[in-house]
C-alpha cells in the first residue's frame, strides 16, 4: 500500500472511529486501523454498550420479581434465562458496530483491519507488513483494566469488566475490587441476578471523583438492594481453585489480615492507557510515569503530525470525552478554532438509580476556598416519581454565592444520566442558578427536581417543606 492518506487513525473505538468520519466530513483522505476485528473499541464491544444492555434486562428482570406486584401485575414465578439474556447484550453489540462499519463507508473512510504501529512520523505499518503514508497520524487506541498485583486475571475465575460480561452461570458469591463505575455497575447486574455481592474499595468511601454526599447516599441505596461494602480495604493476594477464589484482604491503614472466599472476583480498580506495540519509543513521543501520553492544546504530541486523543491523554476516561477530543482534534488540524472545557464533560454511573454529576463538586470548592449556596431537591417531592415508584435521590445544584453562576449539579436518581444535560447545557452557557428556575419544565416529569434545586438554591423551593 502506497497510497498518501491526510490521516490515518490508530484505533475504532469511540475517539478514533468519530475523529475519522469527522475528518472524512471535512475533506480529509482518511483511514482508521483497528486491530479488533470490529470497530466501537472497548467501550462498543466490551464495554460502555453490552453492560448497558445486561443492566436494563437485570433491571427488568429484579422489576419482575420483586415490583411488578405493587402495581397490580400479577407474573406468578420469574425465571432467568442468562443465555438469552447474553444473547440479546451480543445482538445489541453487533447491530451497533455494523454501522459503524457502515458510517465509514458512506464517508469514505478506509477501514482497515490490523495492528497499526508508527514507524516514523508519516509513516505507519500494519501488522508488520504494509506501510501507509499520511500527512497525519492519530492515536486513539484507548485504554485497558489496571492490575493488582497478587491478583492475577485469567478471565474465568477472576475476571475484567470483559469477563464480568460473558459469565455462563450466575456466581452464588461474587467479590467486586474496587468501588468505582465499572464494580459498581457489574456488581448491580449480578447482583439484580442472584449473587451475593461483596465491594473492597481502598479508599473510605464509593465513587472517588464524584461528591461525596451523592456518594454517600448512593451507597445506602445500592446496600439497601443487596450490594454489600468493605471499605478502607485492600486485596494483598488471591488463589483460585476450580471453583473458589480466596483473597486476602488487609485494612488499608495497617491491621490484620483475613480471608474472603468467592466463587468469581472482578477486579475493576481503574483503567491505563493501552499503548502497547505501538512505536512511541522509536517515535519519539512523550509520555509520563503513567504511560499518558503527553498533548498540547491541539493534541499534538511533542512530534510533528503526531497527535493524540481519549484515554492515552490527560483528562476523564470516558467514551464521550474521547468523541470531544476526536472532533476538536481534527477540527484543529483544519485550522479551526474548537474547544473542549474538560470541566464539563459529565460524568454518569448506570445503576439505578443512576449517578451524574458535572462540573465540581462541593468539597472541592471548599478546598479551593469558593463561597457557595447548595440547593437540593429530593425525588420523594418530585410527582413524577412518586407516579412511576422511583424516589430514591436527590438533585444537588451548587452556585458561587456571589454570582449565582452554577459550578457543578449532582444527581442520584431516575433518569440522572439524561437529567445532567441539562445541567451541561446550562453551565456551557454560564447560567446561573436562577436562569434553570425561571425556565418552564414540564409537568409532572423528573426534570423538575432540577428546577427545584436550583429554586433551593435561593431558598424557595415550592414543593419542598
């Protein structure tokens, strides 16, 4: 292959395959390398898609047997059928990467099945083999699951959040390390299914990074279905036998140490970025002690027409930035202007209720020492759901008290992760407190918690007592 490309990007996930299409929109001869065999990267395959789709069925099926009744359905015993439920998440997958493949296709986007590795600015091989040409060079290959040392992942007994998605039977005990997005979100799939789940996070608290009252509140609720939690501990080692892990967990601050049997283990203690077999050294691109690679403002790294996006570059890692950096990327490249303010990208855990939140968060403007005015409205109070039987929650908006101007909105509750874009909405455009108050919503929907935190703001919220 000798063919001269304007770009080619290295990697199909979600940074990669929208920074491709958008530079096809804008003219630029573009291929994308994706080694996986299927484009969407982690976050399609086997990620951000599949648990989704196994926590709406888990969803259904904990609705079904525990809360059809109160509202007079009558289903008599509910089985599951993992298989099928398995079934329909790979379905869900494959329908979504093939048009991906599609979108390339109608953009003209060459996709070409591979191992992509820089040879030298301008020049990037395929599986060892072709060399491609190009003006410009994207990584985008994503980011992979952290180890722990002693705990040693071989996708059976003690699994990824890969492995966490494909389990045949349902585990009678199964240990989540880590308190984050991932453990959470699998932890409440097969916990919804039968398993008695147990959580060791390090740290005294769930859902590091986001507001810890949220936090707080969350983890009473996910207790109350049935998630169990062992914090300020931390997992020194694991054997695992045919049908058994035991782990050895110690209290973080120093104690004594004991002993937890499972029959599955996820381990889900973060994520680092995945730059393996790809050059960098013999390329010359920076990167830190942590493998991140080093960006400029328009992601270009410290090599002419070498840039980079999504989780191998600072920020959150998450499939929403990545798709930001992709398009501010190549919109650079083109010479425009585009931004992306890395404060408001939000944040969303999928349980349910779900977890959202943008922007900062209340004990990080005390540490800055920022006066504020925190409102809040609880879903008890909100119609909508006392109607649908969903009022665990609460909306949290938090404002300069000066200003009025919003900082960050939280939300644990129905629909959180579509309430927060409001809330991004508002913030991208500088509202305050009262301009999301003095907007009409709609009646009766959850977005009125909303609008309510923000009246709590000045103290007059209505339907509050």
């Amino acid at each position: 292959m000798s063919e001269q490309y304007d770009l080619i990007v290295i990697g199909g996930g979600p940074g990669g395959y929208v920074a491709a299409i958008r530079a096809a929109q804008l003219g630029m001869k573009t291929a994308c390398i994706e080694k996986r065999g299927a484009l969407g990267g982690t976050c399609l395959n086997v990620g951000c898609i599949p648990s989704k789709a196994l926590l709406q069925s888990s969803e259904k099926f904990a609705e079904a047997k525990d809360h059809f009744a109160e509202h007079g359905i009558k289903v008599g015993s509910v089985k599951l059928d993992l298989k099928a439920m398995m079934g329909r998440k790979d379905k869900v997958v494959g329908e979504l990467t093939k048009g991906i493949e599609f979108l390339f296709k109608k953009n003209k986007v060459d996709y070409i099945k591979g191992t992509g590795k820089i040879v030298k600015p301008g020049e990037v091989s395929v599986d060892g083999k072709d060399t491609l040409k190009t003006k410009n060079i994207l990584i985008a290959t994503g980011s992979e699951t952290t180890p722990l040392d002693g705990v040693e992942i071989d996708e059976k007994m003690i699994v990824s959040s890969t492995g966490a998605l494909e389990l045949d039977d349902v585990p009678k005990k199964l240990v989540v390390i880590g308190a984050g997005v991932i453990g959470l979100e699998m932890g409440s799939v097969w916990s919804r299914l039968g398993a008695e789940v147990t959580v060791v996070e390090y740290l005294d608290r769930i859902l590091p990074g986001m507001d810890s009252e949220i936090a707080k509140q969350a983890q009473r609720v996910l207790k109350k279905q049935g998630l169990e939690f062992k914090l300020g501990s931390k997992v020194t080692g694991a054997k695992a036998t045919k049908s058994t892990v035991t782990l050895t967990v110690e209290p973080a601050k120093g104690g004594d140490a004991e002993e937890i049997k499972a029959n599955k283990v996820l381990l889900a203690i973060g994520r680092r970025p995945y730059t393996e077999g790809l050059g960098l050294d013999d390329a010359g691109v920076k990167v830190d002690n942590r493998g991140v690679i080093q960006v400029d403002e328009n992601f270009k790294t410290n090599v002419d027409g070498i840039f980079a996006i999504g989780d191998c570059v600072p920020g959150p890692m998450l499939a929403h930035k990545a798709e930001e950096d992709g398009v501010v990327c190549v919109e650079r490249i083109d010479g425009q202007k585009s931004h992306i303010d890395y404060n408001l990208v939000p944040g969303v855990v999928y349980t349910w209720p779900e977890i959202a939140g943008v922007g900062k968060t209340e004990d990080e403007l005390k540490e800055e020492g920022v006066e504020v005015k925190v409102g809040k409205f609880p879903f008890t109070a909100n119609s909508r759901a006392k109607a649908t039987g969903e009022t665990d929650g609460v909306v949290k908006v938090i404002a300069d008290a000066k200003t009025d101007k919003v900082l960050g909105v939280h939300i644990l509750g129905p629909l959180a992760g579509d309430l927060i874009s409001e809330a991004v909405i508002a913030m991208e455009f500088g509202a305050t407190a009262e301009d999301i108050f003095r907007t009409c919503h709609a009646h009766p929907q959850m977005g009125e918690a909303v609008k309510e935190a923000a009246m709590a703001v000045h103290g007059r919220a209505i339907h509050m007592a």
